[in-house]
C-alpha cells in the first residue's frame, strides 16, 4: 500500500512538472514586440479608411507620420495613393 501511494505521488509531481515546463515554452512562443510600439497602436489607411495595426501597415519611406506620412493597408493602396474627398 505504501508503495502505491508513493508512486502516485511521483506520477502526480512528473506531471506537474511537465506541464510547467509546457507552459514555460508556450510563453517563449511569442513574438518579441518592436520597441517603442505599444501593442494597440492602430493606424488608418490613407486610402480606404480600414485601421489596422500600424507594424502590419504600409508607410512611406522616409516620411515619419508626424511629418505628413501616411500609413497604407496594402501595396496596391500605397501605390494608387490617398483617396481624395
């Protein structure tokens, strides 16, 4: 009887450790965030409207958005430029 209990003890502490450790790699899973973009910054499309999230925007080169820039929700919007009205 004793040896019963201890080796569900030893199943019950293996696997305790084991999904520990699963939950410690699924944390690791994550992409790194850009530094300096908080997670919920979104951003509007020049031509459509459509907000999405500014890292999956298209920008133009070399123009910051505080200095006129404008974000893009694809390349075929980035090229037909910004709609006008």
């Amino acid at each position: 009887m004793g040896r019963l209990i201890v080796i569900v003890l030893v199943v019950f502490a293996l696997l305790w450790l084991l999904r520990r450790a699963l939950a410690a790699q699924r944390k690791g899973d994550t992409p790194p965030q850009a530094p300096g973009e908080a997670k919920g910054d979104l951003v509007s499309c020049a031509h459509c409207g459509v907000n999405l999230p500014k890292g999956e925007a298209y920008a133009v080169r070399g123009v910051p958005p505080s200095a006129g820039g404008r974000h893009y929700c694809s390349e075929e919007h980035w090229r037909a430029g910004p709609r006008d009205g």
